[in-house]
C-alpha cells in the first residue's frame, strides 16, 4: 500500500474512511475469493459449497449438527446443500455405528483437494495482509477484528 494512498485516507474523516474500506474490503473479499477458489477444476460448487467443505474439514468425520453449528445455518438447509456436494462427489455420509440417528459426513480425496485449495487462498490472503505488520500492530488489527467480530455477533443475536 501506498503511503500517499494511506495519508490520503488519513486526512479525511476517519469514520467515513473505515466505512468504506469495510464496505469496499467486504465486496472486495466476496467478489475476488469466488474467482480465486471457484477455478475450472471446482467449477461444479459454489462459494458457500466451499465453505461448506471447510466446515467438514479433513481432520475426522463431522455429524450434521456440528458442521450446521460451524456454518450457523439448520441442519435442514444443511443437508440441502450436503445432497448437492454427495452428488457431485466432494463428500460422503454414513450413519454412526453408536447412534444410527447420527448421520457422519467426511470429505472424499475430491473435497480434500477442494479443501486444500480454499485453505490455500486463505494463507496466501493472510501472508500479504501482515507481510510488514510488527508484532504491536499484529495485536492491533486482531483487536480490531476482533471488535468488529463481536458487533457482528451482537447484531446477530438482536
């Protein structure tokens, strides 16, 4: 980042100017991370498909309820989406053999070639954010995020 970019910035109110990088930063995220993970190999699944993949993770299986909660969606709209990537290859369900109620998913080499892909993206996205970041200003943007992370939440819950 430029430094006359950032005086530039600095000059103006400061309010006005963290709300429109929060704004440009989130489109900016949403519109470029679709690119960067949904290539001509994953052109079968959607963002949230990935994110989806993420929340089973490559770790041990995950029953529904656990990768619903990971999302903060219903285990309804959940299973919706799970068909979809079951389909198309990227994941697979069984029952529990302790509990026949409990329906397990776990990725297949598909989805945890898809998982790594999106994990990725997001190390490389990390590394460029605090390539010249000292530890003081590390601490800093985690607060902020941080700060913004539990008015999101609050704003969640109503």
């Amino acid at each position: 980042m430029e430094v006359k970019w950032v005086s530039a910035y600095m000059k103006r109110d400061t309010n006005k100017t963290l709300n429109e990088l929060l704004v440009k930063i989130f489109n900016n995220m949403m519109d470029i991370e679709e690119r960067a993970i949904i290539t001509e190999e994953f052109i079968d699944i959607t963002n949230n498909d990935m994110h989806i993949i993420e929340a089973i993770g490559i770790d041990e299986l995950r029953n529904m309820s656990e990768i619903a909660s990971r999302l903060g969606v219903t285990v309804g709209t959940l299973t919706t989406n799970m068909n979809s990537l079951e389909k198309k290859g990227y994941i697979i369900r069984q029952r529990s053999e302790d509990d026949k109620r409990v329906v397990l998913a776990a990725l297949t080499d598909k989805g945890k070639k898809a998982f790594f892909h999106h994990r990725d993206f997001h190390k490389n996205m990390i590394k460029s954010i605090v390539k010249d970041l000292n530890e003081d200003e590390m601490k800093s943007v985690i607060k902020v995020l941080l700060n913004l992370n539990d008015f999101l939440l609050s704003m969640q819950k109503g």
